[in-house]
C-alpha cells in the first residue's frame, strides 16, 4: 500500500499536460457534456491527443481533480489505497468536483475507483488505452455508467491548421477521390501532395506533427 502522504503529494504536483502550440481546439469536445452522471472515457490509439482533449475539457470547470495514473510515485497502487485516494481528492477539491483520471489501465481494478466516485456524485473523465476501455470488464463493472468517446488523430485539415498552411486553391483531394475536378496546376498539385505526405509521415498525432512553419527548419 501507498503512504496517504504519497498520494497526497502526488496529486498536488500533478498538473495537466500543456496545450500545444499553436493550440487546435478539437471538434469532439462540443460533442462531450460538461457533467454527467455517466462517466466518460476518452478512448485512441497511442498519442493521438487523449490527454490534450481531457485538458481541454479540464478549462471548463473552476475546480477540478486531475491525476496521471502511470506517475512513477503511484506505481503499485491498488484498490487497496483508493479509501486514501478518495479521502486526498476530497481534501483537495469540493466533494462535487469533477476528476480526470489520466491512464486508467496503469492501475488495476480502476474501474472499482471509477464507480465509486460517480456514487459520490462527482463526474468522472477517464483516458485510457483501447484495450483497457475497450475490456469486457469495462462493460461488466461499469454497466450502463459510462459514455466512451473515440478520439482520432489529426485529419488534414487539423494538420494544416496546426502547422499554419491552407490548403492549395485546387487540392488534389477530388483527384484521388476519382471526382471531377477542373484542370489544375502542376505546382498546386504538388503543394498539395507534399502536405498530405508529411500528414501521414508523421503520423497525424498532435504531440508527433512538428510545430515548424512552412519556410523554416
């Protein structure tokens, strides 16, 4: 078992990730309800921005309780320290205050932490991996209390917005979408290619997509 005064600790450091720069406000979170009494989980591949959009959704509120659950100072944590973890967030935070939990499947059982904290009647937004939120005990242990949302990584034109571009006036989109398109430019077509291969080169991911301007190294 964890020392309280561990968990205590960490939870005071602990602060959500920095928004990126320039930031892009993702369209999913319009579609996440400020509270409810479901919890919400957050759910994608590796570093396709989980951890961004929960901060975002943190900005909403005036207070809050955040915890990354892979810390290092919180490895080993089970279900038998959640009584002092439950009693640290209420210290913390009004008894009514949402709490964020960062990388669930680092913990075990964290599901049994989930549940009680939405009996105490505080709304709970969960990230994790898709194998964990995707588990069979996510259904059977938190039945019919949980909405999940998918969360992808950059499209192209996030990507172009991340990176300050704007897509060529005739994108060669319609050309391999097999559409009719008017005649276009050797140049546009190329401008328009070189975007969307450093989309995928790089993976999409907001934390892995390079913040350079176009023109710069």
């Amino acid at each position: 078992m964890l020392l309280r005064n561990t968990i205590l600790s960490v939870l005071k450091d602990q602060s959500p990730p920095e928004p990126l720069t320039p930031e892009v406000p993702r369209a999913l979170a319009a579609a996440i309800p400020k509270a409810s009494p479901q919890a919400l989980a957050l759910k994608g591949v590796r570093r396709c921005g989980k951890s961004i959009l929960q901060a975002q959704l943190m900005r909403r509120h005036s207070h809050f309780c955040y915890c990354n659950l892979e810390d290092t100072r919180l490895f080993g944590l089970s279900p038998q320290d959640f009584p002092s973890v439950l009693a640290v967030m209420d210290e913390l935070s009004p008894a009514t205050a949402p709490v964020f939990l960062d990388e669930v499947q680092a913990v075990a059982e964290w599901q049994r932490l989930v549940r009680t904290l939405l009996d105490r009647g505080r709304p709970v937004c969960v990230t994790g991996s898709n194998a964990s939120l995707l588990g069979r005990e996510l259904g059977s242990k938190l039945t019919g209390r949980h909405r999940s949302f998918e969360v992808f990584p950059f499209d192209y034109r996030k990507y172009l917005t991340f990176t300050a571009q704007t897509p060529a006036k005739a994108p060669c989109w319609p050309i391999w979408m097999g559409a009719a398109s008017p005649p276009i430019s050797t140049n546009a077509i190329l401008k328009s290619c070189r975007s969307c291969c450093a989309t995928s080169s790089n993976g999409s991911s907001p934390s892995v997509t390079p913040c350079a301007r176009p023109g710069t190294s």
